[in-house]
C-alpha cells in the first residue's frame, strides 16, 4: 500500500508523503455497516502473521494495522510474555512491584484512598498488554472494497 502514496520532493529529495492516512471510520460511515469483527489473538501472531491467516497474504498487514488504530506496529501490538516481562524490567527496573495506581469502585486514583486497591506497575502493564490481545478484522469479503477506498483516498 505504501506504493500508493505520493512522492514529494523535499531538500532536493524524492521521499513517500506519508502525511495522508486512510481511516476505517470514512469506510463505516459510507456504507453504515459492521465491516468487521472482533478476533483474540492466540499465542503471539504479528499482525503479518494475522493478515496472511485471514486474507492469503502478508500484503495485508496496512488494513489490520489501520482497523487497529495501530500507528506503531512494535509498541501499539501485543507483546510475546518475554517482552513484556523484559519492558517491564527495563522501565520500572527495581520498582515493578511499586504501585502504579489505586482502584475503587471502578475509579482509578493516582495517590492511596481508603479502602482502594493498590496496582502494581507489573500487573498495570501485564493488563494493558493483555488487552492487545483483542483486535478487529475486516471480514475478508470487503477486502477488495477497502483497497479500492483506500486507493481513491490517496489519489485524490
């Protein structure tokens, strides 16, 4: 897809102007559907591994990416337990175990309350990664579609 976007000439330069990025919302509204559906990524698949699964090639991995509000593939994407355990170790280092927040009732709180349950910034970043695990899929039928908006978008 990357092909698909426009050269400009900078400092004397031809570079991709990546300064356009093609959105699934413009597609839902267009065609006011469910375009997609909720998938659980078992054991670590990268989202190469996800586009092949679904849609017969790697190509693909810009519309998991995009359905995903993924900008950055190596930070925004679950993470296997020997990175995470390793980006929790370089982050907190000796402070892992520490809190990182509080939580009662549902509401977090950045300081101890009474009765609040302390967080550990272990189990903050295992959680948050965890809920990488759950990502959308464009239903394989509207492939072609979503290439074809997204094409148009960019020679516009």
């Amino acid at each position: 897809m990357l092909t698909e976007y426009k050269k400009i000439s900078y400092d004397g330069d031809i570079l991709t102007d990546i300064s356009k990025r093609f959105t699934i919302k413009n597609i839902e509204t267009k065609y006011s559907r469910d375009i997609y559906f909720e998938h659980i990524i078992e054991n670590w698949k990268s989202p190469e591994n996800i586009a092949y699964d679904f849609y017969g090639s790697c190509d693909y991995v810009w519309l998991i990416l995009t359905v995903n509000n993924i900008v950055d593939p190596i930070g925004d994407w679950l993470l296997q337990d020997s990175e995470i355990k390793d980006f929790i170790i370089k982050k907190y280092g000796d402070a892992m175990y520490e809190p990182h927040h509080w939580e009662k009732d549902g509401v977090l709180y950045s300081s101890k309350v009474d009765g609040a349950k302390a967080v550990s910034n272990w189990d903050y970043e295992m959680d948050k990664n965890e809920k990488k695990r759950k990502i959308r899929v464009i239903y394989p039928e509207l492939v072609s579609l979503m290439e074809k908006e997204a094409k148009a978008m960019f020679h516009e």
